[in-house]
C-alpha cells in the first residue's frame, strides 16, 4: 500500500505536491525542487507533458523519486499513448516501485509545443482508470492474464468550478465506478463555493484533495479568470496582490496559500499543491497553515 | 459529401515535371459543392496554369450534370468517349476533387498517365447551407451515437472523448479553442432536450479502433452487405432490395 494511500484511510490531512520534468535531460532543477518537499508532503505528483510541452517523462522522474525515497504520483494522461503503451507503461512503472497513478485525459496537442503531432486519446480518462482496476486485478485489457499484477492506488481530477457542474459531477461519478480512490482538483480560491461543491460530492466517500495554485502575481491571476476553465480568482485577492510592493510579492503568494489552505482544512481531505516554479515556498506555506510535520509525510 | 479545398498554385506547379503536358480535371458532385473543382474552378485552374508556363492540353468535368468523379464506370465512358482525344495527348491529369476521384482517375486509365491531386480532402460533411458544411461524423466504422443523442463525440469533441467532458470546457466553449463549442456541451443540452440525461452515466468502452483501420471495403453481393478490414470481415448484414 502506498503512503499516500495510508494516509488518507487514516483521516489525517493530506498534503501532495508536485514537480514538472524538464526540456533536456538535466534533471538537477526537477530533483532539488522534489528534495525541497521531503518530509513536508506525502506524495510528488510528477507531470506529464504538461500542456502538452515536450520534456522528459513522467516516468523516468517518478522513477529518481522512488530511487531516492521520494514517493511520486505517476500522472498519465491519454493524450500521446495508445492503449498498448498506456498499459505498458503502467507496467513498467509498477516494477520501478510506483505506486500511485493519477489518470488524466491531457491537454490537445495543438495548445503545445508540437502542435502538428497527432492526438492519439484512444482511451479517455474513465476508460483509462478501468485499464489500471483491469491491470490491478491481474489481466490485460484484452482479458490476457498477467504474469504478477500491479495493485496501484489510482487517482483522477475533477474541476469544481466546471460550468455546468452537474455534467462534472457525472463524469466524477463514472470515474469512481471505474476505479478512482482520490480526487485532486482544478485550483481552488474560493473556500465557500468549494464548501458546496463537497456538499455534492461528500456522499460519494472518496478523499478529495483541494487544487493550490500559488498566485505569483495580479497579472498572472486575471490571466487565469479569463482563460483556464473554472478559475475565480476573488478580485478581493487580486487587489491585494496588487498592493503588494514587488519584493514582498513571494510572502504575500506564501501567505495567501496558507490562507486557503486553512480555510479548506475542515472542508476537504488534503491539498494539493501546485508550486509551478516557486517550490521552495511550500515548507514555508505549510508552516503558516499550521501544517509543517506532515503525518507520515514522504521521508 | 467529401469536402475539399483546393491546392496552393505553387504546391501544384511544383507536382509538374519540365515541359509536362497536363490535362484539368473536375468533379460535378462534391467538389463543386466545395467550389473546387465544378466548371468555373476547372476552368480558372487551367487558365491560372496556363498563365504560369504550364503546358494546359484542356480542362474537363465529366457529365452528366451533378455526377460523381468517383462512379468510376461513368468516368471511365467518358475518358473512352468524349476525352479520348485529348487525353491521347496528355502526360498527367490534374484532378480538383477529392483522394477518391484520384484514384477513379487511376482506375479509368492505362497506366502510362501520371496523376496528380489538386485539392487537399478535408472530411466528410453535412452542407448545412450552400455556404457552410461541417463535419459531423468521421467515418469509423462502429457508430455509437445512440447514447449522445446522435451528436458524435468523435467529429464534435477535440479529443474525440466518449465518456464526458475534459476538464477544460468553460461557458460550453472548447478549452482548445473559446470560440468553438464544446462537443460534450452540446451532447448534454441535446439530451437535456430530449429527455435522456440519464445516458451520460453509462460508460462507454473504448472504441473498436481496427474499424477505423485503413485499407476498409464495402461489398455487395447478392443478399449481403459486408465490411471488410484488411482481410478480416467487420460485419455482415443482410440486405433487402
Ligand atoms: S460514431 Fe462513428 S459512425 Fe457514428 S457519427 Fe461518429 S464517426 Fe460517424
Ligand atoms: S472542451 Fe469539450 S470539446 Fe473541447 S476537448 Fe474538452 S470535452 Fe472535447
């Protein structure tokens, strides 16, 4: 059993962070900034061609986390493989001590760097978390016995802020039925509206690990109210972001993000925290939350 | 209808060997829908290329009036009958219309005449009106929209999902591109419409994808339509004439 997954059957507040492979085979960056987070987190999501940008994978990262005593959460997403490759690699990354997986659709090709390379999906995000529940139970998806089965913990996303929600909500709904253990959401800036869409979801008992994104700037959150799917950024935070002289911005975005994270504490099961780039503000982040040793947390 | 468009000038000049002489070629269904390849296209095409040096032997689009290029058993009357002459005296066949009509064109000759496409196929549309067609449906093989109300996830969702939305649609607008509609926005409002909403909880296996394989094959042969992908038959049904 994963930690990530003992730790959430025990209850405690959970806390899971991630890190982006880099354009090149330099892995220093990528390393240090998952080193910054042992002990302060259970689990290193490690992503996967995020919007679509060529790097290193997923894999070959979860796998120096694992060597290191790191733990990872292998993302996959639906966008470059066909199901032949997505079970292989799942596979793969099973006898490279991985244990967590978290099951993605992926972003269109074409809003990344390679935008002429074709999109494969030929699984979706459901029919790719009963591709690990088939694997976990010892076959193929072809109905092929394995020689030793995986038993991964298996993740998925949902977006709280989808429009309509309810659209969302089935789609979470088929995700469990098809093997999802956890959820980790779209960012979350809004604790009340958050608090009602957990009303709705409560009753289905899967943990649900809340979205921190880390506003590095005013700038940066309208960019995300007016394009990514979901995303109200408070104009009252906004504000005070921009009252912020400029070598204050980082204690500001740390404080904020401990803000949100207090506030979510009673209304969720974790959070999830997405750094892009500023890593090395997370110990800080969970001191202020009131969360610096992690029970458990990724030694 | 195919739909097509056609080649840039230079993309088609740049198909044509030294001195080679070229015969135009235009289809009177589809690809004069699309304008790019009824008369007044075939004709332009042969005027444009003769502006540019290129040896224009004639231009042609076989009737009868709104015949397909790709019924190959007219094609090929026509190249025996009416075209003989001219095409007697060309090298190669620039064809407006669609990858189907250049391969009747290779179908209907003998094998001394090179061919050459003149329009790029871009999909299987409706023509919603003479101005406008879009694609609906993409062919493969295994049609599954029952459940969507009969709006396909394949030709209308970027991702070709079958299970429900990515996470990225935003006031029921494409995360790929704001101004288009998001295909599962679409398929909910639809069933929302009709009354099935209770459809978008069923999953959906992953698609038979050796349907959508290529070379495929439809024949008829007495009673029996049948389906065939590479050598293996997809399905088999009778047929009631
Ligand atoms: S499911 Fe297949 S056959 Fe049916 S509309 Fe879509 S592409 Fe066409
Ligand atoms: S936003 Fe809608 S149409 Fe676009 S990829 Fe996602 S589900 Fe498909």
């Amino acid at each position: 059993m994963s930690r990530l997954e003992k730790a959430l059957h025990s209850g405690v507040f959970v806390v899971t962070s991630e890190v982006g492979p880099p354009k090149g085979t330099d892995l220093q960056g990528c390393l240090q900034e998952a080193e910054v987070l042992r002990d302060r987190v259970i689990a290193i999501n490690v992503t996967d061609l995020q919007s679509s940008v060529m790097r290193v994978g997923s894999l070959a990262v979860c796998a120096r986390l694992v060597e290191r005593g790191l733990e990872p959460v292998f993302q996959l997403t639906c966008r470059d493989r066909n199901r032949l490759a997505m079970q292989s690699d799942l596979l793969s990354a099973w006898t490279l001590g991985i244990k967590n997986v978290l099951c993605l659709t992926g972003d269109h090709p074409v809003l990344g760097d390679h935008p002429e390379a074709k999109a494969v999906f030929d699984l979706d995000s459901v029919q790719l978390l009963k591709t690990v529940s088939v694997l976990n139970h010892g076959r193929d998806l072809a109905g092929h016995e394995l020689e030793g089965a995986p038993d991964f913990f298996a993740g998925a996303v949902v977006n709280p802020g989808a429009d309509p929600l309810e659209l969302q909500l089935i789609k979470m709904e088929k995700k469990i039925a098809a093997g999802a253990q956890f959820f980790q959401t779209q960012a979350v800036f809004e604790p009340e509206k958050f608090a009602r869409f957990m009303e709705k979801v409560r009753a289905y008992r899967v943990p649900v690990l809340a979205g921190i994104v880390i506003l590095k700037s005013a700038g940066m959150a309208r960019y995300m109210n007016k394009n990514v799917a979901g995303i109200g950024v408070p104009e009252g935070l906004i504000k005070e972001l921009e009252a912020t002289p400029k070598n204050q911005i980082r204690q500001k975005s740390a404080e904020i993000a401990a803000r949100l994270i207090r506030e979510l504490k009673e209304i969720c099961q974790g959070v999830h925290i997405m750094p892009l780039g500023w890593a090395d503000l997370v110990p800080e982040i969970l001191e202020m939350a009131g969360l610096l040793e992690m029970a458990g947390a990724a030694k | 209808m195919h739909a097509t468009i056609q080649k840039p000038l230079e993309e088609i000049i740049g198909y044509l060997g030294e001195g080679e002489k070229v015969f135009v070629l235009g289809c009177d269904n589809c690809a004069a829908k699309c304008r790019s390849g009824g008369v007044p296209e075939t004709e332009a095409m042969a005027r444009r290329l003769s502006e540019k040096g290129v040896k224009v032997v004639g231009w042609g689009v076989p009737g009868p009036k709104g015949v397909s290029l790709c019924k190959l058993s007219n094609t090929r009357k026509v190249f025996q009958e009416e075209y003989r002459d001219v095409l007697a005296k060309t090298d190669s066949i620039l064809v407006l219309a669609c990858g189907l009509g250049v391969h009747t064109v290779i179908d209907a000759t003998s094998g001394e005449i090179g061919v050459h496409p003149g329009c790029d196929a871009i999909f299987g549309g409706e023509m919603v009106t003479d101005e406008f067609i879009a694609e609906y449906c993409r062919d493969c093989g295994e049609c599954i929209i029952d459940y969507t109300g009969g709006l396909c996830p394949l030709a209308l969702c970027a991702k070709g999902l079958l299970n429900g939305p990515c996470g990225g649609a935003q006031n029921g607008k494409c995360e790929v591109d704001r101004t288009q509609d998001c295909g599962w926005h679409l398929i909910y409002e639809r069933l929302r419409a009709i009354g099935r909403l209770e459809l978008l909880y069923r999953y959906q296996e992953p698609k038979n994808y050796a349907k959508y394989g290529a070379p495929r094959r439809l024949t008829l042969n007495g009673d029996q339509a049948s389906f065939h992908f590479l050598g293996r038959v997809m399905n088999r049904q009778p047929v009631k004439i």
